[in-house]
DNA sequence: TGGGATT
C-alpha cells in the first residue's frame, strides 16, 4: 500500500521470514521480492515487465519519492508462485543494468521497526575494512547490509559507509555508542548518522533548478555583474598572484589544478569561500551563488562540537563561465561586516 | 585562510 515501507534499501530478507500463523493468511515471505540498486530512470512499467518476464505476479511497486515522484532505486515484487520468486532471485540478481548490478532478494515483513535503519558513517579510517567496520557495528544489532564507498580511480577506500541495521532502535544504540568514537587504533573519530535518502541528491538538484529560475527574476549579487568579468583576473585570483601576467592562454589551459573537481561524484567547479560568519549556514551559500547559474552543491564547514561555521565553506557549480562570473562578482563582496574571499579550491598540499 | 564525501 504505502511507498515508504522499508524506509530505503534494504538488504537480503531472511531467507525464511516468520510464518503468519495459522489463521490462513499468506505467507508473503516465500513470494516478496525487495530489489535494490534500480537504475534511477527504470519506470514502473519497466520494472514490471522485468519482473513479470519470470512468472506471474500478483502486485509490484516501484518505490518513488512522494513529492518529486523520482524513483528512489528499489521496488517490491509479490509473485503469486513462490517458486517464481525463487526463479527471479537466481536468474535476476546480480543483473547487470546500465551501471548498476541490482540485487533481488527476498523482503522482509513491512513493519516500522525497520524503517529508518539506514547509518551514514563517515571519518573511518582508510585501511578498515567493511568486514571491520561489520564488526564495530554490529553489537548493536544485526545488520542487513553495509558498504565502504571506494574512490573510483584508485579503489582505495574513501572513509565513507553504510550500515542497515535491522532495526530502527540498533541504528540508535549505534549513534549513542559510536558517533565521535575513535575505533581502536584510529587517530580520528568517526561520524555516524541517519543516512539521507537515495532520492536526496536529485531533489536537491531540482530544488537548485526552481531556485535559480525564481531568483534570476529578482534582485542579487547579479548587479556586481558590473564588475566585468576578464579571464586574467580570475587566472590571478586563482594563482595568488597580484600583477597581470601578459601570458597568451587559451581557454582554460592555463586553469589545469584549479577548482575542477574530477571525482565522480559531482564534477564542476569547486569554489572556496573564505570569511564567513560562525553564524552562517547553507542557505546563504545558496543565495549569493544561485543567481549565477548552476550549483550542485553547498557546504559550510563547521566545527565538530560547537557546530559554529568555522569561517569558511565550499561552492560546487557546474558551468566555468558562471563560476567565473560568480568569483568575479563576489570576491571582495561585503557580507554584513565581513568581505568575503572567494576563488577557485586550489589543491592545498598539506604538509608532510 | 582550506572540508567532506550519501550506496
């Protein structure tokens, strides 16, 4: 009935669910199917053809955010026989679809107890292990599924994971127990929190779109615009270097270090923005940077304990002209009693 | 005056 059963992906159900009882219901755990990892364009009909091509199925869903209808990337299949539903796990799972390899197992009973189970866990050191980080997490609870995100490139591990604990209440107890702890051995504390829904990322951008569109119309840092835009500015600003240089450079040749973020999560321009007030938040981010075009994302940088900004934050926007432009408008920008310093990220080394 | 990372 309702999209939010499960609250998010879920992992392997138990193989052998509870039985109902004896008052003749259905024992939906031979024939419920939970599948995760759905490419994110699959559609309802989509889906359920996939599905409807192993045998007879008595209602499926594709679970879909319920403001935006984006598609939160699982769905639930009930097969009427459960020998189909057998069948779609051995011939369905590991399926390879776009970039994905969904995963299809069997689902567990749709309770609330289990929603909200999803930790992001993030400041883990980069030599554990998802089995380690398994074995930190789970005298707390039993735990569904977990992951590490690793860095694309190398493989190495990028600090980041998740853990679905099979319960809501473990997933606390894991927060109360771990969050700012330093696993044994670790220099760093970690962060452990509930995990944003799948769907977040693209809400956010959607959101981006409506407020850049709106704002557009009205007023903003677009009348500084009258502080024109020149490459050789923005190249000295990015250097640190006072004086013009009378270096011919084409395009952004002469950018290469410079602001763009390669990683696969989220390429574009990274601006660095300095001065900040401890009282600033995200939103402001988003007001001065918005009007001048595309930002995916925002971020200010806080301190762990007083959670007070710690002066600075980071500008992710997709198009360099309108990064440029921004830089250009808003470097030196009098934000109540502060000027702000705004540049391309450049690749801090720090120090040995 | 330089972080965090959302499957």
């Amino acid at each position: 009935m309702e999209s939010q059963v499960g609250g998010g992906p879920a992992g392997p159900a138990l193989p052998n669910g509870p039985l109902l009882g004896t008052n003749g219901a259905t024992d939906d755990s031979k024939t419920n199917l939970i599948v995760n990892y759905l490419p994110q364009n699959m559609t309802q009909d989509e889906f359920k053809s996939l599905f409807g091509s192993i045998g007879d199925i008595e209602s499926c869903k594709l679970v879909r955010d319920k403001i935006t209808g984006q598609s939160l990337g699982y769905g639930f299949v009930n097969y009427s026989d459960p020998n189909d539903a057998d069948k779609a796990i051995n011939t369905l799972n590991g399926l390879k679809l776009q970039t994905k390899t969904i995963k299809v197992s069997y689902a567990r009973p749709s309770s609330a107890s289990i929603r909200d189970a999803n930790l992001y866990v993030s400041g883990l050191p980069k030599t554990m292990s998802q089995k380690e980080m398994e074995q930190l997490f789970s005298q707390y609870g039993r735990i569904i599924t977990s992951r590490i995100l690793l860095d694309q490139a190398t493989g190495v591990s990028r600090g980041v994971g998740f853990i679905r604990f099979d319960k809501r209440i473990e997933a606390e107890e894991a927060i109360k127990g771990l969050n700012g702890q330093k696993p044994l051995g670790a220099a760093e504390p970690i962060t452990v929190k509930f995990a944003n829904n799948p769907s977040q990322k693209t809400g956010q951008a959607l959101l981006t779109h409506l407020y850049q569109s709106s704002a557009r119309r009205y007023a903003g840092p677009l009348h500084h615009q009258t502080q024109r835009f020149r490459l050789d500015n923005l190249l000295n600003m990015a250097y640190g270097v006072k004086r013009f240089s009378p270096i011919a450079i084409d395009g952004m040749s002469g950018l290469a270090g410079v602001g763009l973020s390669g990683g696969a999560a989220g390429a574009g321009w990274c601006i660095f923005v300095y001065n900040l007030s401890p009282e600033a938040d995200e939103s402001v981010l988003w007001q001065l940077f918005g009007p001048f075009g595309a930002v995916t994302n925002v971020k200010v940088i806080r301190d762990f304990t007083t959670n007070k900004c710690k002066g600075f934050g980071f500008v992710t926007m997709t198009n360099y002209d309108e990064a440029a432009m921004a830089i250009a408008s808003l470097n030196g920008y009098r934000l109540g009693e502060r000027v702000l310093q705004v540049s391309f990220k450049t690749s801090k080394q720090h120090k040995a």
